[in-house]
C-alpha cells in the first residue's frame, strides 16, 4: 500500500495506487532477474571427462574424498534413491523441518497482527515487516560468522538434535509474550525470530550436507531433485494446515487446555518433536563426519 503510506512518492492514480500489493511483487520479481542474470557467471561444478585424466588432480577427487564412506553406489540409477535408506531417512528430516518452518511463517505473521482479546500482539504490518528484516540481517550475520565454527565444533546430526531441542521452549515461550509491551516485547519478539530463523537455516544446511554425503557425486542433482519435490509437497499442505489450525485456536480462547494460541504453537512443537525422533533412526549413525 505504497499510495497511502507515501503519498509524496506514489500517486493514488498510479499503478500502486491501483494495485496496492504490486510494489513488493516487483520487487521480489526484479531480485530474480537479478538472480538468473548472475547464473551466467557461475561456474559449472559437476565435470564430465571423456578421456582418463589425472585423478589426483581432478576436482571430482577432491570432493569424493570429502565425502562419507557410506555413500551408495550409483549402479542402480535413480530408482535405487527411493532404497538408498541414508538418504530417504536425511530427506525426511528435511521435508518434516520445512513443513514445521512455513507453518511458523504462517502463523506468525497472523498471531503477531491478531488483536490481543485473541492472544495476537496487536502488531502493524510495519512491525511485523521491521521484526522480519531484522530477523534477516541476524540471519546474514549468523551464516557468516556463526555457522561454519559451529558446523566445524559439532557432528551434522548432533547440530540437528540440537536446534530442535531448543527450539521447543522457544516456540512454547511465544504465547506469553503478550504479557509484554513497549521496547521489552519488541525486544523478545525479535530475539526470539533471529533464533529460531537460526535454527531452522542449521537445519536445512545439515540436512543438504547429509543428503549430498549419502550418494555418489552422478546421482546428486537426482537425489536434490527427489528431495526438493518431496519438501514441496509439505510446503504446500503446511500453508493450510496452519490456517486451520490457527482459526481453531481463535474459537477457544476460554479452553480449560492449550487455549487460544497455545494450542499453535504447540501443535508446532508437535512436528518439532517428530522430526526430532527421525533424527535418531539408525541409519544416522553412520553419518557423523564433522563438516
């Protein structure tokens, strides 16, 4: 709604005042043409050699010798992905920690902006917007300078463990925020989105380390492409399911159990801890090779 936020800069006769929610699509459409213009300079990183090369020079060599012993073999193609355990077992962990991560994307946005009668904090669009950005800049900062001494310091599957864990009293702390107000909420909401945006980009990254570590380099863009498709399929029922759930929880503010938002950010909880319990299968075991 740039027309009636700044209308020193957009006329309501404009095509913003026209199409109020036409801004942040645009820009969002300008940062991916950015984004395939600069594939042009990327680098292919998967080499095909016709001829015998040296292989103690060869790149492909240096990355197979990165990787864990117990990645499959290749000899039975792309179906052999759907039996190749190691990898089925990491992606299930991946498309369980996407769903419970769009299902807080969901939620929050919606229990932030509620009015708080029904357990919401009362928050503008703008505020949501200013905790969102700067959840983000943490984010940048954390990828940067925090995970890779992390991911040097513990094991793949141990990181996992951990981030799940703390993010249960996490997310179970969100409904008592609205006890807060003025600087004090501002700065537990935004501490508590920098987190668990940190968790959740720990788990996602391990997840790929694990799921690439699983399979010989030929069957890598197959087994990104199986696992990809799967965590979009719970990405899109994640959406819904929180609405429902999230609409439920509006019409039982006065419940003697998990009233009102509890019972959100519970069920949240409940995925966490689901994804949690896959992560001690036994075919983790074997994939404990710090990165």
């Amino acid at each position: 709604q740039p027309a009636d936020k700044y209308p020193g800069m957009f006329s309501q006769e404009s095509i913003f005042g026209r199409f109020p929610y036409f801004l942040p699509c645009l820009c969002i459409s300008i940062l991916a043409v950015a984004a395939l213009i600069s594939c042009i300079w990327l680098p292919e990183t998967l080499h095909k050699h016709n001829e015998a090369t040296d292989s103690n020079n060869s790149i492909e060599a240096m990355e197979e010798s990165l990787s864990d012993s117990n990645a499959e073999e290749s000899s039975g193609g792309y179906w052999s992905l759907f039996t190749n355990w190691p990898l089925m077992s990491a992606i299930t962990v991946y498309c369980l920690f996407s769903l419970q991560d769009v299902a807080y994307a969901e939620v929050f946005s919606l229990w932030a902006v509620s009015d708080r009668k029904y357990g919401g904090l009362s928050f503008t669009s703008t505020d949501v917007g200013s905790v969102l950005a700067l959840s983000g800049l943490f984010l940048l900062i954390y990828q940067i300078l925090i995970y890779p001494s992390v991911a040097k310091a513990i094991e793949p599957i141990t990181l996992v463990r951990a981030t799940a864990i703390l993010t249960l009293p996490l997310l179970a702390s969100y409904p008592f925020m609205t006890t807060l107000s003025g600087f004090n909420l501002q700065l537990v909401v935004n501490c508590a989105s920098s987190l668990k945006n940190s968790f959740q980009v720990t788990t996602i990254t391990v997840c790929n380390i694990l799921m690439n570590d699983a399979v010989s380099q030929d069957l890598r863009a197959s087994a990104n492409g199986l696992s990809v498709t799967l965590m979009s399929i719970f990405k899109a029922v994640a959406p819904a399911v929180a609405g429902v759930i999230f609409s439920w929880a509006q019409r039982r503010q006065t419940a003697s159990f998990l009233p009102g938002d509890h019972l959100v950010f519970f069920m949240l909880n409940a995925a966490t801890v689901i994804g949690l319990m896959c992560t001690f299968g036994p075919h983790f075991a074997r994939g404990s090779t710090k990165h």
